[in-house]
C-alpha cells in the first residue's frame, strides 16, 4: 500500500528523477502484482536499436525461489565484497552506511516481497568484428539499462522502494539453470521491490557543470553556463 513516501498522483520528473535512491530496506508487506505490471510497462517504454526492445523479466516472488536467491547473492557479497566485520559501529562514514545497508539487503533479500531479474538478449556490439565474435555475445546492456532505469522512476514514482544490483553475476550459471532461463539471454540486473522502511531523500551526485565540455575537453566555461 502508497506510503508518505508518494509524491503526488503525478510527480514532476524532476522531483522524481533527483530521488530515485537506491533503497535496500524494504517491508515485506505486499505489492499487488497489478502495480508491478505498470512498473514494468514504464520499463519497456525505454528505446532500443531499431526498437529490437531487447529485454526480458523474470519475477521472483515465491518464498523459496526468494529464498534460493537470496543465500546464493549473500554468498556472492561475502566472497567478492566482504569486509563487512571490520565495519566500525561508530563509523557514520556515507561508505560505511553504504556497507550496511548492502549487508541489510543481503541478509534480509528474501524477505522483499519480490526481486525482479531484467534480462537482456545477447547480441554484439557494432564494433565487434565477425571474425571476432566467439563464444557468447554480451546482453544488449545499452538498452536493457535505459528500460531498468524506467523501472527505478516508476517505482520512485508510486513510493516503491527499489535497488539495482548486478552481484547475481557472479552464480549467473546457476540462474540459468535454476530458473530455466535460456542461453540467448544474459541476466543484467538484479532488482529487489518493495514499500520502503525509510524515508526517499535527494541522491548524491557532482553536478553536471563539473562534467561537461564545450567543443573542447579543455572547455569547461562556455561563458554563460549559469
Ligand atoms: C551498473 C550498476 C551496478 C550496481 N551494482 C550494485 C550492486 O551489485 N549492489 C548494490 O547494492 N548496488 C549496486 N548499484 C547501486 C549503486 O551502488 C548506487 O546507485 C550508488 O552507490 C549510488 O547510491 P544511491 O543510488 O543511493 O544514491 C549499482 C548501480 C549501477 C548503476
């Protein structure tokens, strides 16, 4: 059920797009599946070369699929990330709040009411001679991303907390197997939805002015760049 977190029936995008956070405390409570659905219809709204819209989901949402999933991504964080024991309890460091909440997602993944996996079809890039492409091709992540990115508004949006992770790559074998998901696909991103505990603030970020050039790499001051 919408939480304070909403915005309003209609949020502007700005206010929208300047708080999609990535939110790893989510409730168990239930997320009708009709809601999930207009999540997922924002997804594919995203562009994709020649619109081939490459994309596929897999919605996990029974207790022991959750389950399976989550003991495999807490494995797969202790072993390539670690380090949370020499987390300090007083280190209120943003990169140590960020390790918590990581090791709350993880601990607690199961329990979201569902983790939404975003696939993506495998194809080469342009740039990838023929003669040159062996084995498998990557998933198509320039538009698998834009589509995720769509989901994260859209969840913003209806106050459904949300966080893109990508550590599922690490048992992806598995996954294919497990889920019978077939070799044409790559998993991209993995997703766990829910009403979240805290509150949605503002992200983070540099501002676009320390990033952006003008005809030059050496051309920050366009002169008029208010
Ligand atoms: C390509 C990509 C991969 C990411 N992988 C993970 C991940 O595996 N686990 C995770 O907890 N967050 C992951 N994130 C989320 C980032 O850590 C997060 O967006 C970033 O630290 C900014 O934090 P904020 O969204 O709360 O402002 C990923 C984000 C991107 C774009």
């Amino acid at each position: 059920m919408p939480n304070n977190n909403t915005l309003s029936d209609n949020p502007p995008f700005f206010d929208v797009v300047s708080q999609v956070r990535a939110m790893r405390r989510l409730k168990p409570d239930l997320v009708p599946l009709a809601t999930i659905r207009k999540v997922l219809e924002a997804g594919v709204q995203a562009p994709s070369g020649q619109n081939t819209q490459p994309w596929a989901f897999l919605l996990i949402h029974s207790p022991e699929e959750k389950r399976w999933f989550q003991e495999r991504y807490a494995n797969a964080i202790e072993t390539r990330f670690g380090g949370f024991d020499r987390l300090k309890e007083d280190d209120t460091s943003s990169l140590a709040r960020q390790m918590r909440a990581v090791k709350y997602q993880c601990d607690h993944m199961h329990e979201s009411p569902m983790i939404l996996l975003v696939a993506g079809k495998r194809d080469w890039p342009f740039k990838v001679a023929q003669e040159d492409r062996v084995g498998l091709a990557p998933p198509n992540y320039g538009a698998v991303y834009p589509c995720v990115q769509n989901i994260l508004l859209a969840c913003r949006s209806l106050g459904l907390g949300a966080a893109l992770t990508t550590m599922h790559q690490v048992f992806e074998d598995d996954l294919h197997v497990h889920f019978k998901i077939p070799e044409s696909y790559g998993v991209v991103v993995s997703m766990p939805i829910g009403w979240p505990m805290g509150n949605f603030g503002p992200v983070t970020r540099k501002p676009a002015a320390g990033v952006t050039y003008f005809d030059s790499w050496d051309n920050t001051d366009p002169g008029n760049w208010a």
